[in-house]
C-alpha cells in the first residue's frame, strides 16, 4: 500500500522550474549587490555592466539547459 500519491509530470515540471527560476534570481540579486558595491568604475563601465547583468539574466533559462544537453550528448561526466 502506497502513502504517498504519485507526482504527475505537470506537478513535477512546476517545482522544477519553480526552482530553476529562483536560482537565476538569486544569482541576480548576488551580481547585482555585488554590482551595486563597486565605486571606482566609470559611467561606461557601468553601463556596459549593466548591459552584461541585464543578457546574462534574460539568456540563463536558455543557455543552461543547452549546455546540459550538449554536455550529456557528449558523454561527459554529468554535472
């Protein structure tokens, strides 16, 4: 007799993005207090700083799950 109910795949697609989106946030919000603490850079530097803060942000949900795909097509170690 089973006690615990079996997670259906649209529950478990949920967490995991729900998760997924949380630790692109956090890594955000590290980058941007550490951004926020730099006082010796120019306006140019910040502004191509903010430029770089702003991609990164947007390409996360893209450009991880490619890397792990490529990296599990290869046959590498696993993450």
């Amino acid at each position: 007799m089973c006690l615990i109910n079996p997670v259906s795949s649209q529950e478990l697609a949920l967490v995991l993005t729900v998760l997924y989106f949380s630790k692109a946030f956090y890594h955000f919000a590290i980058w941007f207090n550490v951004f926020k603490q730099e006082t010796s850079l120019s306006s140019t530097d910040k502004g191509l700083l903010w430029g770089v803060l702003v991609l990164a942000t947007i390409l996360w949900p893209i450009a991880v799950p490619i890397s792990y795909l490529e990296k599990r097509s290869l046959g590498q170690q696993p993450f």
